[in-house]
C-alpha cells in the first residue's frame, strides 16, 4: 500500500468507494476504452462525460453517508489536493486491485 492509500484509508476511503463507486469506476474506464478506440464521430464521448459526473456525485454521496463530518472534511481536503486526473488514476487503480 502507497503513502496516498495509506493517508486516505486513515481517513476513511475503503467506507467511500462502494459498490456503487466501484460499478461507476469500471464503467467509467471501459467507456474511455471505447472512446479512445473509436475515431471519425465518436457517440461515446457524451456517455463518457455522464460516467464522469456520476462517479463524482456517488463519490461525494458516499463521502456525507459514510464518513462522519469530520472524516469527511479530512478525506475532502486530501482528495482535493491529488486534483481530478490523479484522482481518477488514484480510483482506478484502488478497485482495480481488489483492495478493502
């Protein structure tokens, strides 16, 4: 486990990325497989932009309904610091491996 799964997880991230997260996540990669594959009109890109918004309101819900207001003001504040591609990147690779 990294340093920023270790910092997160204290505050509180296997109790944020749910089923629900989880599902968005993987959705959200094969979407951007597709779109990355497809070239003259790509018909995924709006799709892909809606997985996005999805994965950011399940996240956030998850945040007000798992963590405490004090969690989740210290997991906020250190996930806002990562930024949204390092934050997806991040994402990816935590329900990928299997971890929590």
């Amino acid at each position: 486990m990294d340093k920023q799964t270790m910092l997160l997880e204290l505050k509180g991230l296997s109790r944020v990325v749910d089923h629900d997260v989880r599902r968005l996540v993987r959705r959200h990669t094969v979407l951007t497989e597709l779109a990355d594959d497809y070239e003259p009109v790509n018909p995924f890109l709006e799709p892909l932009d809606q997985a996005q918004w999805d994965l950011q309101d399940s996240l956030l819900r998850s945040m007000h309904c798992n963590l405490s207001e004090s969690e989740c003001a210290a997991f906020a504040a250190q996930w806002q610091a990562m930024g949204p591609t390092k934050q997806h990147e991040f994402l990816v690779r935590y329900v990928e491996e299997g971890v929590a």
